[in-house]
C-alpha cells in the first residue's frame, strides 16, 4: 500500500524527518550502510596485519605485502597467532603467491 502523504502540508523539518526515516529503513540504504561497515572492519583488520608485520620485520617489502590480503582471508582467530609466531620465511612459504592458505 503505498504512503500517500501531501508534502506541502507539511513543515520542513517535518520533511526531513520523513525522508530521514525512508533512508534509514530503505532496503537499499541498510545494505549499503552494512558494506560500508564491513569495508571499515577489512580496512582496520588490514592496518592491524601490517602494523605487526612491521614490529616484528622493520618493514614490509614486497614479498611481504604480497601476503597481506591472503592472510586477510583467514579469520582473525587463525591469522593473528600465525603472525605473531612463524618467522618471516615461514609465513612466505605458507602464504606467499605459489602457495594456497593453510591453516
């Protein structure tokens, strides 16, 4: 049932409450809105990985980054215990371009 509502009786800020509403509550909005949520937590996940490789490596070189997103792709559970306990070589064996994830 479509919302009939007459706009010009409306006040303004009676206006922007409505349209407040529909764009909090749309479909579309929501599913944007949670994209953009998980997009933050992958970006923020990326800057933890890089941040320990870092610490523990002094820098991160190509062979290194090359790393990065395969690591991502394993829950945080799994990743984070590997990255703080294989060497520089064992995690480039493990996840480096030749290789598939393990866990």
């Amino acid at each position: 049932m479509p919302l009939n509502i007459k706009w010009g009786k409306l006040s303004p800020q009676s206006i922007l409450l409505a349209r407040e509403f529909i764009m909090k509550f749309s479909p579309a909005y929501l599913q944007q809105r949670e994209e953009a949520l998980q997009e933050g937590i992958q970006q923020e996940r990326k800057q933890w990985v890089k941040e320990i490789l870092k610490f523990r490596f002094g820098s991160i070189d190509e062979e290194l980054a090359s790393i990065i997103e395969v690591l991502l792709q394993l829950p945080r559970e799994e990743f984070m215990p590997l990255l703080l306990t294989l060497s520089r070589e064992e995690l480039l064996q493990r996840f480096g371009p030749s290789e598939k994830p393990r866990s």
